[in-house]
C-alpha cells in the first residue's frame, strides 16, 4: 500500500475509528496526535510535520499553518487540515479555502516549512 489516501483511509477506518468509539478520542488535538503516531510508526518513508508554519508567496496563506503535512523525500504529498466535531456540523468553509488556495500553488513549489 503506498497511495496516501489508501493510507489515511486505512488508519481511520482500522485505528482511529476504533479509538474514537472507545472514547480515547475526545478532542482535535488527541485525533491529531494518533493520526501522527499511526504515520510515523507505520509508515517511516514519510515524514510528517505537526502544525508546521508554512511560508507562501501568496498573502492570504503566508504563515498558515495546516494540522499536518507529510512529504516523501522533501515533496509535500498531503496537506492535512482536521476538525473534530462528531455530535455537530463542522465549519470547514476556511479551511476548504486555505487548501484550494494551496492547490493552486502546488505547481509552483512555493513553499516553505518550517
């Protein structure tokens, strides 16, 4: 299995999921955190970056900071923004924007991660 979202699908559906129904997940952060470890312990080709400040040439996204990136020898291959909401909808209206916005600049390889 080497398709990212084959990946991502799998640890939510076999770790995450399972996780969450015996109430280990509560809050945003603690998704974030298990979403981290089940990559970087299951999958050490990738590299993943937590809350990195990503630097755009792009004044809308300058230093925006997405929930998680990984990348595969210094490309970004995903670009992960979570919300944790279960009993409620979530607003994900400026999120869904920062990524297009960071879509449109994927060709260019403007960024920067720190």
């Amino acid at each position: 299995m080497n398709n990212i979202q084959e990946i991502l699908e799998n640890i939510w559906i076999n770790e995450i999921k399972e996780l969450f129904k015996e109430g280990k997940i509560i809050n945003e952060s603690q998704l974030q955190a298990y979403l981290f470890y089940f990559l970087k312990h299951k999958y050490e080709k990738y590299q993943v970056w937590l809350e990195p400040v990503l630097y755009v040439n792009n004044l809308k996204l300058n230093k925006t900071r997405p929930d998680l990136i990984i990348t595969e020898d210094d490309i970004i291959i995903a670009i992960i923004e979570l919300k944790f909401k279960p009993w409620e909808e979530p607003k994900h209206e400026n999120d869904i924007a920062k990524l297009n916005e960071l879509l449109k600049l994927k060709e260019t390889n403007e960024f920067i991660i720190l």
